[in-house]
C-alpha cells in the first residue's frame, strides 16, 4: 500500500530556544504515526527572517529548513510549495 505523504509546517521567527524541543515531540509522534497508518509525515521548518540559531538547530535535527522573509503566511505558503505530496 502506498504512504499518503502528509507535510508538518513549522512557520519560525527566532526559535533557538523551543525549536529543539518542538522538532523533537513531532519526530516522535511521526514514527508512531507512521507504524500504525500508511502515512510518511515530513517537516519543514519555514525560518522567516531569523537571526538566531534556529536554522542550524532544525538543520542539526535532520528536517527540511526554508528560508523566508515575507512574514507567516508567505512562509507557509513556500513551505507548502517544496512539501512532498
């Protein structure tokens, strides 16, 4: 059976301290999702404008990063435009 590809959008300004810790909780929840439905979640950090840690963080982390400056909903939008679907 084919994996309905499913993209997690995480829109981020200056996150360096909770990004970990938001990544982390979805990484777990996409494994445990995805041994019980035919599901491949991926996530993407949409980083708008950040001047702090944040993209090394998400990067460290093994998610897809997308750099943005146009505020939440044009990151939303670009993350949507590179999701997997």
């Amino acid at each position: 059976m084919e994996r309905l590809q499913i993209p997690i959008i995480v829109a981020a300004h200056n996150e360096g301290k909770s990004i970990e810790r938001c990544i982390r909780s979805l990484l777990e929840a996409s494994k445990l999702a995805e041994k019980s439905l035919p599901i491949q979640l991926s996530i993407i950090v949409g980083a708008d404008r950040c001047t702090d840690n944040t993209i090394e963080i998400a990067r460290s982390l093994g998610v897809q990063v997308k750099k943005t400056s146009g505020g939440k909903v044009a990151t939303q939008r670009a993350c949507l435009s590179e999701a997997p679907f």
